[in-house]
C-alpha cells in the first residue's frame, strides 16, 4: 500500500520520474542508536550531488539535526518538503572532504557500497 502511494505521488509506473529515469531504491536500516536488524529500515535512493546524497520518503518531518547511520556512514537531514501526505528528505554525509578529489572518491565508494 505505502510504495503503491509512493509511486503514485512520486513516480507513477507509467513512465514518469522513477521509471523513466531508472533510479533504485535501497533498502538501508538506521543504527544511528543501537543496532537493527533489516526489518526496521526505509527505502532511499541514490542522488549523488554535493549537497545531499541519500532521499527519502517519510510521513513526518525529520527533527532539527536528526542524524542517521545508514550503510555504516553517518547522514544529517539536508531539506525537507511536503509533497501531498508524505515528506520527502535529502540527506547529507556528514564530514564529507573539502578536497573536490577526495570528495569524488568518498561518493563513488558510497555509490559502489549502496550497490552491493
């Protein structure tokens, strides 16, 4: 029921957004707090930009500074906006490296460990 609306709000299956532009989804669980097992993650695809790398689709808002460890990397919540029901959030690696080289790399190996 949850990704049924997702698509419709965000990506309807008929060519538009998510179809038509071949992104994935990855299942990642948060273990900012304590660790969890798979079952307690959320969907969040790949944007790869120098502002926020990770978005997500989620009924709230996320607090002022919420943080999440997500594929053993630290994020912190970038922007957020309401779109019909749902809220959708960029998330941003924190420390990323000022080095626009070193920054590249860190991204790819984000990018390659998501993959897996």
């Amino acid at each position: 029921m949850i990704l049924a609306l997702d698509h419709l709000i965000f990506g309807d299956g008929c060519g538009d957004r998510a179809p038509f532009w071949d992104q994935k989804y990855y299942w990642l669980v948060d273990t900012y707090q304590q660790e969890r097992d798979g079952r307690y993650g959320q969907l969040y695809q790949w944007s790869g930009w120098f502002g926020a790398q990770l978005r997500s689709i989620q009924w709230t808002h996320p607090r002022l500074g919420e943080r999440r460890r997500l594929a053993g990397r630290e994020f912190i919540a970038f922007n957020s906006t309401r779109r019909w029901f749902r809220v959708e959030v960029s998330w941003a690696l924190v420390d990323l490296p000022k080095d626009i080289n070193e920054a590249n790399a860190v991204l790819r190996q984000l990018q390659s460990d998501l993959g897996r």
